[in-house]
C-alpha cells in the first residue's frame, strides 16, 4: 500500500486552494455571503465521502484485541483532546483563532491514509481496519461535548448553532452514508463498492474539497500580513503535538507489551488527524474567523511529512520494539 501521487501532493493543493481564495477576496474587495452556501454543500458532500468506505457493521471486530483497542481509544479520545488544549495554552493562547483551529484539527482521528502509513512501517493493518467504524463513532458523538468544553474556552460557541452544526455535517453524512453503502453494495456487490467505487469516490472528494477550501476564503476578509506572520507559533505547535503523541505511545505500547505490528497502528491511528471532519464544523460554527480554517488546513501540510518521519523512525526501532520487557 504506496504512498500514491495524490496523497503526496493533496496537502500542496489544499494549501494552494488557500492562496487562490484569499486572491480571488483580495481581487474581490468585499466579501461574497452567497459563497457560503457552495461551502456548507460541499463540506456535507466531502463528509459523505469521508465516511461512505467505513464499515460500521464491523465495529466489534476491534474487540477481538482488547488491550490495544482499550489504549487507542483513551490516546484518541481522552488524553490528545488534553494534550492539544495544552500545547495550545502554552504556545497559542494570544493567538486565539489558530488555537481553536489546532484544537478543532487535533481533536478529530484520521479514517483514511493512517492505513497507508501503518502498512509502509510493517504493522498491523487489519487492526487499524477494525478500529476505522469506532473511530468515526466516537468522534461523531464526542465532538459537540470537546468543542463546548475546549473551544468555548477560547472562543465562545453557541450551543444550538455548535449542535446543528453537528447534526447537519456529521450525524446526517453518518447515516446517509451507511444507506448509499448498503444500496451499492446491494446492487453492484462488495468488490465494486472496494474497488473502481471508492476510487473514483476518492478523486472526487479531494477535488470537492479544494473547491470548498477555495469558497471558504473567497467569500470571508482578507487575511492580514501580521497575521500570517503568526503561523510560526501555529507550525510549532503542530510540530511538538506530533512529536509528544510519536513519544507517547511508544512508551505506552512499551509498557503495555504491545508487539511492533499493534505498536505501529497505535502511533498512527493516535497521530493522523481528520482534517475533512471539522472544517464543516469550523465554518458553520466560526463564521468570519478564516484563521480558524487556516489552522486546520496547514495541519496536513506539517502532517505528511510527520506521518513520513515516524514511519522511518518506527522502522529504524524496529529491533528494540520486538525485545521482550521482562
């Protein structure tokens, strides 16, 4: 499973998307409200497609390894929403907008190419499989309360337009998702939904997604020169969440005695993040804050390189993960 041609170059296009955007605003002079609609369409369909190739109906499979499932959960789920807040006191706090854009980035589990990553450093990728409909589940259900207890810090958030926010770009592309599953499945077979399905489902997607990143600063304010000379502080934080979760979870698959297949799917699924889930919710939520979605869209682009590193890192450790701890 290669790192393929667009995987590699899918940060680099969102990134331009950006820069289009805020050309096409400056070009503009004034903002375009009507753009917003193209977004909130979009960001659903992206969503949909986000979640269309997860198996909900396989979500007991992960249980079939209880320990290492237990651990990838409470990484997930309860000690990054911790780690993210804090990293982001330390190094964000007078920079507001990117902390809540970090924090919406971080909070969410990647679903995607975390496999691709797992299955270049040798683990084990039909556990990551099984985690994939629990990692949707629970980010789905736990999102409004991380975003009212974390964000609302930062940035207050009204509760009604954070839940319908939620419902209408994460619950609904759920549900649909598991009905247009069940109904290709039904008509063209399991292969075809695997296969030529998903393929073309995934070149859409980055391509919807460009255009949604494009229409999100097209139609907002210009971001300012003094405000992207903040984006070092925003890079650094990104840099050292990487590197302290990287840390983390060897220490954990290490005290735990995890084997090195289990050790490397913990790192990558605790580290590849799920950009595509949140910028909905950043839109919908924090209109009018655009260093909200810069945040969460320069998050890949530190992302990629990371994923590559750990997994070079995780191979070069690869004798002394296997030792036994006695």
């Amino acid at each position: 499973m290669p790192l393929s041609t667009k995987d590699k170059q899918k940060p680099f296009l969102l990134f331009g998307a950006v820069l289009a955007g805020i050309v096409i605003q400056w070009l503009l002079g004034e903002d375009v409200p009507w753009l917003i609609h193209v977004t909130e369409i979009g960001v659903f369909f992206v969503i949909l497609a986000v979640m269309l190739p997860v198996e909900i109906g396989d979500v007991g499979r992960a249980f079939r390894k209880v320990k290492p499932t237990v651990l990838a959960l409470t990484v997930n789920f309860l000690l990054i929403p911790l780690i993210s807040w804090s990293l982001g006191w330390l190094f964000l706090q007078n920079y507001p907008d990117f902390w809540v854009g970090a924090i919406l980035y971080t909070l969410t589990p990647c679903i995607g190419w975390y496999l691709i990553f797992t299955d270049i450093a040798k683990g084990n990728v039909a556990w990551g499989i099984a985690l994939l409909p629990w990692n949707v589940t629970l980010q789905i259900i736990l999102l409004p309360v991380y975003l009212y207890l974390l964000v609302g810090k930062v940035i207050p958030v009204e509760a009604w337009a954070l839940l319908r926010s939620v419902a209408l770009l994460l619950v609904a592309p759920f549900v649909l998702s598991h009905f247009i599953q069940k109904a290709v499945v039904n008509r063209r077979g399991r292969e075809y939904f695997l296969g030529p399905f998903n393929k073309t489902l995934s070149e859409v997607k980055l391509w919807a997604l460009v255009i949604v990143i494009l229409s999100m600063f097209a139609s907002q304010k210009s971001i300012g020169l003094s405000e992207v000379n903040q984006v070092a502080f925003l890079i650094l934080f990104l840099i050292l969440f990487f590197l302290v979760l990287f840390c983390l979870v060897l220490a954990i698959g290490r005290a735990f005695h995890l084997s090195y297949g289990d050790n490397v799917t913990l790192a990558f699924t605790c580290t590849a993040r799920n950009s595509e889930a949140v910028i909905g919710i950043a839109v919908a939520a924090f209109p009018g804050h655009p260093l909200v979605y810069l945040a969460i869209i320069l998050g890949p682009i530190i992302e990629l390189p990371m994923l590559l590193l750990i997994a070079r890192a995780l191979l070069g450790l690869r004798p002394f993960l296997e030792k036994k701890i006695d």
